[in-house]
C-alpha cells in the first residue's frame, strides 16, 4: 500500500477532509482527526475504540502505540495488508463520523 493509496481510500469516505496538523498530514471528519501521516509518509496513526486496537494488535505492519492515555494503531503501509489497512481506516472514520453519515460520533 502507498500513501497515494491511503489519501484515495481517505478522501473516498464521506465528508473526510485533509488538513496539516503540525508537520502531519491529518484526515479528518466532522472537524475530528481520525488518521495522520508523518512527513515520511511510510505510515499512519489511525485512532480506533480500544477493542478495535487490541483486535488489530500483532497482525503484519501493524503496531500498539500509546499516546498519554490515548491508544492508537502505528500501521506500516509497505507490510499492511491492503483489506486490512482499508477495514482499519473505515473503522477510525467511522468512530468519529456523526451519526447522520453512519458513523458513532455525535
């Protein structure tokens, strides 16, 4: 999987916005970063609900991050599994999506 991958699959999704968030490149939806890519653009931070992190833990380009009390999803887009990588972001989209597009935000 490729960056450009990654940003197709993001801005497929409804409403996703990108958008800096410091040197990162963030994807957002409803104003709310669900995903951010560092400058290197060899990964991606997704932001999951903590089962959907635990479920995700150990499957191939895919590491547990912690940030403060915030777990989140390292994901390598060179050994990530395309299917993977594509349920992993709809997940962290859907979490912060409002509900009036189908996902569980406010």
């Amino acid at each position: 999987m490729t960056y450009a991958a990654l940003r197709a699959l993001a801005h497929g999704l409804p409403q996703t916005v990108e958008a800096p968030h410091f040197d990162y490149v963030s994807f957002r939806v409803g104003g709310k970063i669900y995903a951010t890519v560092p400058p290197e653009l060899t990964h991606t931070h997704l932001f999951l609900d903590p089962p959907e992190v635990e479920a995700a833990a150990g499957r191939p380009g895919v590491e547990v991050r912690q940030w403060g009390k915030t777990a989140y999803l390292r994901v390598d887009l060179a050994e990530v599994e395309p299917d993977h990588l594509d349920a992993l972001v709809r997940a962290a989209w859907a979490r912060r999506a409002p509900r009036r597009l189908g996902g569980r935000g406010r």
